[in-house]
C-alpha cells in the first residue's frame, strides 16, 4: 500500500478522532453547566437537607421550615439563579447585621461568612463535583440563616406559649416562614407580609425609632441626675433648676428649648415638666415631687431595655389586626375603640389590683349585657361574704344580695352551710341584683373566656380621677359606660340610647347579642410612642416587664 495515502488516511482518521472528542467534550460540559444552573432540575433531597442541617448544632432548629420550602418548590435550589447568588443574599445578611435597631444582638445571626462561602465556591467552578456540592450547602445555609433570623424578627426570642410566666395569652396569627421565604426570593406572588423585614405594626416602627434616639441619647452620656429630695411649684426658685432644665431638653422637639436663665422655676420648664408627666402617666399639674423625681432619674439604659421589650411584645401581637376592635393597654389604664383603623372613642379604665391582675388575653365580644346580675366570685364569697353573712343575718338583704341554686332558685341565706359557700362544686350562687349599687353597675360587656373576665359599669366613678387605677378584682370597669354600650349596639335594631337607658330602669337583667363580634384585647405595654417621637412610659403594674426583661436579655 503507498505510505503516502496511508499516511494521509491516518492524518484524517486522527482528526476525525480530535473531532469527535471536542464535539463530545462539548455535549459533556455543557451537560455540566446545565445541571448546575438553577431551575433546571432538582439539585436536592430530603435525606441531603436532613443530614446537612443535623449536622450543624445552629441549623437543625429549623430543619423542618427548610424542608418545607424546599419540598415546595421541588427541591430546587433558592438562593442561585445561572450559578450567581442571588442579591437577597446580601440584603438578608445586612439586615441581620443591623438587627440591634430590632433590640436584637447581630451575634446571634453570625452563623457563617457570607462572603468567605462566596469565595470557597468560586474557587470551585474548575471542579465541577465540588462547586455543585458546596452550592447546595450554601443553598441550605442560607435558608437556615433566614429561618433563624426571621423566626425571632416576627415571632419573638420570648415565645409566650412554651414560657407561662411572661402572663400573655394574646392569639395570634401561625407564621408559615417557608412561604415568606418563598415570597422574598420572588418565588411567589403573594401579599403575605413576612418577607421584606418591615415592621408589621406603626407601634413597633415608632418604638424603633424611640429606640434609635435613646441609644443616640446614651452615646452622648445621658441624662443628668435631679437632685433627690427636689420639690418645686410654679413660681418658687431651686438650684435644681438648671438640672431639671437640662434633663427635660430630651422631651423638645427641634427648635424649642428649656433652657434656664435663673433659679425659678417659670413657665416654659413648667410646660415641660406637665409634658413629662403626661408622658409618664402622672397626674400633669406641673408640680415636682418624689415621683416625678423618681420618673426623672430613671437611668437611660433602663428606659433602652424597656423600650426594647415592649418591641417584643409586638411580636406577639397577630401580624394585622382587624379592622374594628377594642384594645384595653392595662398599664396604661385605657380602652381603646378602633373602628377601620381608626381610633373613634378612647376611655379610662380601672383594672385589677396586683393580687388580682387583669390577665393577658383576647377573645371576642358576643354580648352586651343591661342592668346585670353580678355573680360573686368564689375567692370574694369565701373571703369577704361568708364571714360578714354568718356574723350579720341580716347582711345580704341590706347589700341587696340574694343566694340563688345553679338553676336560678332563690334560697334563704339562713338555710346554707356558709362554711362551704364558694368552695368547688357548691350549689349556691351567691349574688347582687340590678341596682345602683350593683358592683357591676348598670351594663356587663361579655367576651366569654375561661377566667370569667369582662368589661362592666361600676357605681364607683370617684376611682377614675386617680392617676393609678389597680382596684378592681380582675375585671375591667369602663368610665363610660352607656357611650360604649350605645356605640356596640348602634347596628342592633330597637337598641338606640333610649331604649337602652329604659332596660336599665327596670332593673331586669336583659342580654343583647351584638351585630358583629369585635375582637378585644387586654394587653400590656408600659412603653409606647407615636410618629412624633414622644415616648410614653408607664408603670410595671404586675411586674410583667421584670420577668420579661429576664427572660430576653439573657439571650443575647
């Protein structure tokens, strides 16, 4: 055979040869790089997710959010689109480095660098096998970064439900993080608000705002310390004038000024003072004794952590309310009417005595209840009644009492065992009739609940000129009554004022069922503040905010 065209055959076979294998070559790369691109196929599996986070002590906390959302989604990976991370990555690590504007501690959420996982991938993208494999633990680590940030951020370090002693038993809305994940990666359209770490209340963007201006505050040193013992009125002269001047400055707004020119307590810093006052539940007359001083000198740090915890609290609120409801803040001593997200009446409140606190809860109001009997509570018949009925025979009918069987029998007091009046499973009810004196006074707002607590009228209307108003044995007593009453039943045919005030003549007890079953809610906040940025302190009536304080800071 001539060299020559076997040469020439050989030349053209080993090109061929060449050929198909950079043709071949091609298919097999570019099969690669399809694999890895996002969306294209699934990348992961439950086991994959299950023994990854298992094996990190900060990730399998929240094993179950990952695998929900990546069940969801087909087990593709989230945070990649064509092999590039996606920018939420990076908002999500700026916005847990700022979580201390949220009162939280950024060290928390440090459970890898972001950038140096960036940088061992792209070292990677020569190895095929291992840039795929180091992309999806990436992938996990991050949603295991959003779980762990976003489960604090919208529901709390402090989850009231597994820790009693935080006393709030407000219901609130499930929060499926694994859809706002969903929702932030821009995997779904959806209005659902855990997403883009806004905050979900006006309240808790005031208060971290008060946040921000406090802290701002405590930088430059804080506030001055008024002298102990100062007492001043309007007109009179002090040295503590100057001191008092300057601590009040804090409570300005832009351009105004405290400043002193003399000793004497004038008119501009009286101003002030009834403006502090006002913002710290105190009667505002403008005069300075122990405890305005006492507010005063309540250190910066101190006035930080409860701004702080009050923040929290409104992580447990539900993520919208209604649009009408009714809200009683029990250390502020208010009720408050919401009508399409408006406030329409607001009213002061007495609520109950540190022995008998006015517990933390919502549910809904079904009736309103006119000229009511009121059913005395075991512990009061126990405590109080029985002992006064067995020394005075005559004792419930001068307080217009009577003792009644389950069924509504009226029996003579004379003709019951006292000593096991209000113990469990007795058959008496002990109760006061409709009437002026009635401790119920003349309407009951039912909002039926395991603690039997409901608003209500009361014949002591001199308790609501006091600037602390614990009385009560647990219910809530409203100042106006019959303006509540009129406004719940305006939608309830043949219930106007009128007709109203003519049941409550009668001294029958008569329920009305109302038209729509607002939701109230007893709540407890001792700081708040509105969109000017004055902040109102109140106090720790029940020393929830002791416990609370506890409980959240040793968790940063």
């Amino acid at each position: 055979m001539n060299t020559s065209k076997l040469t020439v055959q050989a030349t053209v076979l080993k090109m061929s040869f060449y050929l198909i294998v950079i043709l071949f070559s091609g298919v097999i790369f570019s099969g690669c790089k399809k694999k890895v691109a996002l969306g294209d196929q699934p990348v992961l599996d439950s086991v994959y997710i299950t023994q990854y986070m298992r094996a990190e002590p900060e990730f399998k906390e929240h094993l179950d959010w990952a695998k929900k959302f990546y069940k969801e989604r087909r087990f593709k990976l989230g945070w990649f689109k064509n092999n590039e991370i996606v920018p939420q990555a990076e908002k999500l690590f700026s916005v847990m480095q700022r979580s201390d504007e949220e009162g939280l501690d950024p060290k928390d959420y440090q459970l890898f660098n972001l950038q140096e996982k960036l940088k061992e991938l792209d070292d990677a993208k020569k190895d095929t096998a291992k840039y795929k494999d180091l992309q999806k633990k990436l992938d996990i680590s991050l949603s295991a970064a959003y779980f762990n940030f976003a489960d604090d951020y919208y529901r709390g370090l402090v989850v009231p439900r597994e820790n009693r002693e935080v006393e709030w038993d407000v219901k609130r809305n499930k929060i499926k993080l694994h859809k706002a994940l969903m929702t932030m990666l821009g995997e779904r359209k959806s209005k659902y608000p855990y997403a883009e770490f806004q905050p979900l209340h006006p309240d808790y963007a005031n208060l971290k705002n008060a946040l921000a201006r406090y802290r701002n505050i405590q930088k430059t040193g804080g506030w001055p310390t008024v002298p102990q013992g100062t007492k001043l009125k309007p007109g009179q002269s002090s040295s503590a004038v100057v001191v008092l001047s300057k601590r009040l400055s804090y409570l300005m707004d832009k351009g105004d000024s405290t400043a002193a020119d003399s000793a004497v307590y004038g008119a501009t810093l009286v101003n002030a003072v009834k403006k502090f006052q006002v913002l710290h539940g105190q009667k505002p007359d403008g005069n300075i004794g122990p405890e305005t001083v006492k507010a005063l000198n309540v250190p910066i740090q101190n006035r930080i952590r409860q701004i702080i915890i009050n923040m929290e609290r409104w992580r447990w609120i539900p993520k919208s309310f209604e649009p009408s409801y009714l809200l009683v803040n029990i250390p502020e001593y208010k009720l408050h009417v919401i009508e399409n997200k408006k406030e329409v009446m607001t009213m002061n409140v007495i609520v109950g005595k540190v022995m008998n606190a006015t517990p933390v809860f919502s549910d809904r109001l079904e009736h309103v209840v006119l000229s009511p009997y009121w059913n005395v509570p075991p512990s009061i018949i126990q405590e109080e009644i029985a002992p006064r009925a067995i020394a005075d025979p005559g004792y419930l009918d001068r307080t217009n009492m009577e003792v009644v069987t389950h069924k509504g029998e009226v029996i003579s007091p004379g003709s019951i065992n006292w000593s096991t009046a209000g113990a469990e499973g007795s058959p008496y009810i002990v109760r006061k009739k409709p009437g002026p004196k009635n401790d119920l006074g003349d309407v009951k707002f039912i909002f039926p609940n395991e603690g039997n607590i409901y608003l209500h009228d009361t014949p002591h209307d001199e308790l609501f000129s006091q600037s602390k108003r614990g009385f009560s044995h647990g219910c809530v007593r409203v100042e106006e009554p019959i303006k509540l009453a009129e406004y719940l039943l305006r939608n309830v045919k043949g219930w106007d004022k009128g007709n109203i005030m003519r049941q409550i003549s009668t001294r029958e007890e008569r329920y009305v069922s109302v038209k729509e079953k607002l939701p109230v809610y007893l709540v407890y906040f001792t700081a708040k503040a509105d969109a000017n940025g004055n902040v109102q302190f109140y106090e720790d009536l029940y020393g929830h905010d002791s416990k609370l304080a506890s409980m959240y800071f040793s968790r940063l």
